[in-house]
C-alpha cells in the first residue's frame, strides 16, 4: 500500500506515535530517558526543532519543525523508533515496540500550531492520568510554563481550552 505523506519543506507538523499492541512500556522511567537520548542524537545528525510534546504510557504526540530546505520527517522518526527499539532490545519482553505507522498532519499556521500544542499538553488530563496539566512529568508543558508562554495553572479553567478537552 502507498501512503501519501504531506510534504512542506522548513513546515511544522504534528505526529502520534503508538506503542506496538498499545503496551504502556513509554512509562518507564528508562524508556522515557532512552527515547529523549536518542531523539537528540537524530536531530544532531537530521535537525529538527520541537515545538511541543507529551509522552504517553502508550503513545507519544509531538509536534516538529523542519528545517527550510527539508521534508523528510519520516527518516528521522524511523531512525528514532529503530535506535529505541536497538537500546531496549530484550528488557521490554517483546520482539517489537513501535506500531509499524504512524500519523501525520502538516500544520497550517501558527493558529494551528497553538492549537496543536494546547491537545499535546492537555492530553494527560484527557486521558485521566493526572487532574492538572502540570502533574504530569513528561511534557513540554514546563518548558512553555518557563518560557512564560503558559502561566502554571494552565488549562485547568472550564471553558479556557474550547476543543482541546473533547
């Protein structure tokens, strides 16, 4: 089967990323550790700039901006999904940890991108795995709390996040 994937050099796009079976191996706190290592040695080879993400039990949402004269995210998430499978080959008691696909949406704007990151970072309260956004670890929420973008009571007021909470 051919996949048709979008293809905007120097655009940002939005990615979900799901555990082979949904097996909650990414809340490890291993895992998590091995991951970030190996997303930061692609970009040194392949640069890329994220925007926002939030790690799952199961899954992983993240949003990417390519460099002006690049398209090819694709690479680099298999060179990611392959060097934390080849680090944690054999401790997870599985033969494979990744779903063979993943999604994809190029982002429009910058509205797009807000909104994009207002889901990944409301994401763990949607899931029911914490009351607050700022309880989970695992995000670049904090990152926008410090960088003054999000105060750190953020999405926790009804109405605030109008599509973000469905």
């Amino acid at each position: 089967m051919q996949y048709r994937r979008s293809a905007t050099p120097g655009g940002a796009y939005f990615f979900t990323m799901v555990t082979h079976d949904r097996r909650p191996w990414l809340h490890e706190p291993l895992c998590i550790k091995v991951l970030g290592d190996v997303m930061r040695h692609v970009r040194t080879q392949r640069p890329f700039e994220t925007l926002a993400m939030v790690v799952m039990p199961d899954h992983l949402h993240a949003i990417w901006r390519l460099p002006p004269e690049d398209a090819d995210f694709s690479t680099r998430w298999m060179l990611i999904k392959q060097g934390v499978l080849h680090r944690l080959h054999g401790r997870m008691g599985v033969p494979t940890l990744w779903q063979g696909r993943f999604w994809e949406h190029a982002l429009r704007d910058e509205r797009d991108v807000e909104q994009h990151a207002h889901y990944i970072h409301f994401n763990p309260v949607k899931h029911g795995l914490v009351q607050q956004v700022c309880d989970w670890p695992h995000s670049t929420f904090h990152r926008y709390v410090k960088n003054g973008v999000y105060p750190s009571d953020w999405g926790t007021a009804p109405g605030v996040l109008s599509g973000v909470r469905e």
